[in-house]
C-alpha cells in the first residue's frame, strides 16, 4: 500500500478512535477501526486519514497506520487505491450508527449560533487595537474559496422545497452530514432524527430550558452569560466545584435535574474532564434520570493530548451534546446542533416552534456540502495547525518576559489561562486597556453563588451546607485566535508590558 498523494498529507479527515486497551498499538489500532467500521461509525466509502496525519493524531507511528491499514485492506474493511486513498470497504452488514430501533422522521431549518462558551467581550474592547478575548476565530480565516464552491453546488443540486418553508428539525442533509462526522471525530452515537439544528448554543440552551425543569448543575467557572439566559427562562443554577481534572461531578447537588457541563475542555481554566469523572456523571444521570448537557465548544482543537471523544458517546440516551460552527467557521452564519436522546426530540421540536429563530436553509446545504466534500475537515486542520503555533508563541513570549506567571489551559481550544499573584486580576486587566489590549479577568467567569466572598476556601461550605472547594483564582484568560497574523506580535509584547508593569509593584 502506498501513502495518499500529497495533496492531502496533514489536511486529511478527522478520525476518533479509543486506542486504551491490552494489547500492542498495532493490534489496539486495528481493533478500534474495526469496531468503527462494524458499528457504522465509519461509513461504507469514507475516506480515511493518510498515515502521516492518523499517526501524528494518534501518537503512534507512521508504520503502525500503515500495518493496520494493510490488515483491514487484506480482511476486506478497506480498500485502497492510488490516487483515490483508503476508504472503509461496502459491506451489507454495516448499521447506520446511532441508538433504537425507530426510523424517525424529522427535516427542517436552524436558529442562532453562539456555539458553546462565547461572550460579547469587556466593554470598550471594539476601541482597543489588539483583541485577545476569548472565543472569537480571527474573521480574516473564514474559508471564502471553499464556502463559495459548496454554496454553488449545493445550490445547484437543492430541491425546490428548500425555498419554502421548513421544518424545525433542520435540513435533513446537513443532520446526514452532522451525524456522520460527528460520529467520525468526536465518538458520537446517534442517527440524522436525533439532531435539531438550531442557531447556537445560546438557542440552544434557551430550547432546552423550556423542556428540562431546575434547577440544573453548573460548572463554578463558566459563561455568565448563559448563566443569565438561563436565570431569565426560569432555570436556578447551582454552581459545581471545579479542579485541575474538570467538575466535581461526586458533588452534584441532589436537587439538581440537569447538570451542563464542558468536559473536553473545563471553560475557562482548561483541561478534560477526568474519565473517572465521566463514568460518574454518566452513572449519575441514570441512576437519577437526570440529564448531562455537553457544550462541545471546542473539540475539535486539541493539540497536546490524544482526542478525547464526546461524553454523549457514553450514554447517549441521557445525553444532549450541543455545538456549532462559531469557533471552527463564523459565528455570523448562526448554525449550531443539539444531538438529543430519544426522550427529548418531540419536546424540543415542539418547543422550537415558530419559524423565525430558524437557520438558513441555504446555508444549511452548504455546510453540508462543506462536511461532506472534506473541506471543513481541511480548514479545521489548517486552523488547528494556526492556533498551536499561535499557543506555543504566547506560551514562549511569556516564559521568556514574564517568567513570573504560568499558563495553563493549554492543551486545548482558542485561549489559555495566565496565572497571576493573588489581589493583581484587575490591575492586569486595566493595565493591559492602557496598553490597547482587550482582555477578561478569570474572576468575571465565577458563579456568583459560590459561597464565597473573595477568597474561596479549599474544602468550604456554602451557606446551603453543600461543601465547595472551589479556589478562586487571580488570572487572565488570553484568547489568542483573533488578532491578523500583522497584529498578533504587537499584541503580545502589549499584554507582556502590561504586565510587567503590574507585577513590578504587587506586594512580594
């Protein structure tokens, strides 16, 4: 077997995979695109990654994919072609992946998009020259060429239908396409049915609360202003004690009915929720009848760590997983997905209702188009591959000029977390104004009801008896993807002289 031509080297598709296991790498690779293969995670036709890219995703070696490759090539689970690359062989027993047994029916149209974790920034940011606030894809990246190519033929090739009114559920193409990726990249388990296409997470949770009584588990550090959407739809949220290793999840309150969580990737202070964790809060929303609300809002940008698949892939039928295209894409085309269980479809649908919170059908089919042709799969690793290079230079310049600080945060998504001596977060952020940077203290992301006043207390109880032992801690969160390539130099020495400045009088 031969390498894929080098067009594709490093822009190749996304593929999740479980690698954990006994056995060698090469046996333990084998197995899990077996497993995708005879799940129907990995349709009959799908291209899959070139050696380089699995391997450099994955950690292995180069030989390692292409043995496996060879294997599943020779036990007929792929075929290989010069020119055409290795896709997952026909087979008639591959199932559609997904849960139950029912066929669904389902179309329509979306609604907002502020995919996960997205803010409107500190006041005055609009004025200042350099924008490091969290969350925001630099607007110049938006793949114009390839966006433009999938409009044309999608348009081409859309039914008459598309230009009358649709249905709440989303264009069934676009959910087609969603289910498969998503299965493909992120591990997730679900059929074109179980999606509802809407305009964001904001929309999202706005749905979602008119269907799921509270109060719901949130995170102590979070989006406040999903905090108030959901305060304003009725919802009471109790905050959640986070660490190193995500949420507490051991201390869900019991009152709770729902509990959102980030578990990729803890927004702000950063890192994965533990896969002990992950098991527990499954286990928790079964036993409880609960149900765990995943904002996916970054997965698809990790750099230092092996992927780490959707918890929905867990228990898909107490699961909502909740995405868009905000931070990959725009968050002006407005289109984002919920993939819910069984239980919730009718529920949301009919909560969704009215037809003018719906998302653009013809942008719907061009995402679709986008999905399906692999030009997202490009462009998310092009950006990927920007946003490390982007991480490594902020984590540099700051060793190097501000040694007294840390990061951490970083193994994933747009931002990272700068650590800062205790009583300095808002100096730091007035400093960095004066020096023309738009950046947010951590502080402004803790729940108001944490049971604290100041200082939060490692191993604190709050007023309501339930135990916290959330430490509040003095920091920026430095989003590092929307400044031009021109302008992100000068932001860093900006943020680097701010500061110094600061740290140069903050008691020793």
């Amino acid at each position: 077997m031969r390498e894929e031509g080098a067009a594709g080297e490093g822009l190749g598709v996304d593929l999740h995979l479980d690698l954990t296991g006994p056995g060698s790498r090469r046996a333990v690779l084998i197995g899990a695109l077996r497993e995708a293969v005879r799940s129907g995670r990995l349709a009959p036709g799908t291209r899959l990654p070139p050696y380089r890219s699995l391997a450099a995703d994955l950690g292995v070696t180069r030989n390692t994919v292409a043995d496996a490759y060879g294997e599943l090539v020779a036990e007929g689970w792929l075929t290989s072609r010069q020119g055409s690359g290795t896709r997952v062989a026909s087979r008639p027993t591959a199932t559609e992946a997904g849960t139950g047994t029912g066929t669904g029916t389902g179309t329509g149209t979306g609604t907002e998009t502020d995919t996960g974790v997205e803010g409107a920034g500190p006041a005055g940011s609009a004025s200042l020259p350099y924008d490091l606030v969290q969350g925001k894809p630099d607007p110049a990246a938006f793949p114009r060429t390839a966006w433009l190519a999938s409009a044309r033929r999608a348009l081409t090739a859309a039914p008459h239908e598309v230009f009358g009114i649709g249905a709440p559920g989303g264009r069934v193409e676009l959910r087609r396409e969603l289910a498969a990726y998503l299965a493909r990249v992120r591990g997730v388990r679900t059929r074109p049915d179980r999606i509802v296409i809407c305009s964001g997470a904001a929309h999202a949770l706005r749905l979602l609360a008119r269907v799921l009584p509270g109060p719901w588990a949130v995170e102590a550090y979070g989006l406040p202003f999903h905090r108030a959407l959901l305060g304003e739809a009725g919802i009471r949220t109790l905050p959640v004690a986070v660490d190193e290793d995500g949420a507490r999840v051991d201390r869900l309150p019991g009152e709770a009915r729902a509990a959102l969580l980030t578990p990729a990737h803890q927004f702000p202070t950063g890192g994965p929720l533990h896969p002990e964790r992950r098991a527990a809060v499954a286990a928790w929303a079964v036993a409880t009848g609960g149900f765990v609300l995943e904002d996916d809002y970054d997965g698809e940008f990790r750099y230092d760590r092996r992927p780490v698949g959707a918890l929905q892939g867990l228990c898909p039928e107490r699961t909502v997983l909740i995405g868009s295209v905000s931070k990959s894409l725009s968050p002006t085309l407005r289109i984002g997905w919920m993939v819910l269980p069984a239980a919730l479809v009718d529920g949301v649908l009919a909560a969704k209702g009215e037809r003018e919170p719906y998302s653009s059908a013809t942008e719907q089919l061009t995402l679709a188009d986008l999905l399906a042709s692999g030009g997202y799969d490009r462009h998310v690793r092009r950006m990927r591959q920007r946003h490390r290079r982007r991480r490594d230079r902020l984590v540099e310049v700051l060793a190097a000029r501000v040694p007294e600080v840390g990061v951490t945060g970083i193994a994933a998504g747009l931002h990272a977390v700068v650590n800062l001596p205790a009583g300095t977060e808002d100096a730091a952020v007035a400093a960095a104004a004066r020096h023309g940077v738009a950046v947010e203290g951590l502080s402004g992301y803790l729940h108001p009801d944490d049971g604290s006043a100041g200082a939060v207390p490692r191993e604190g109880v709050r007023p309501d008896g339930i135990r916290q032992d959330v430490v509040r801690r003095d920091g920026l969160v430095v989003g590092y993807a929307t400044p031009s390539e021109r302008l992100y130099e000068g932001a860093l020495d900006a943020l680097c002289s701010a500061l110094r400045s600061v740290l140069r009088s903050a008691p020793r």
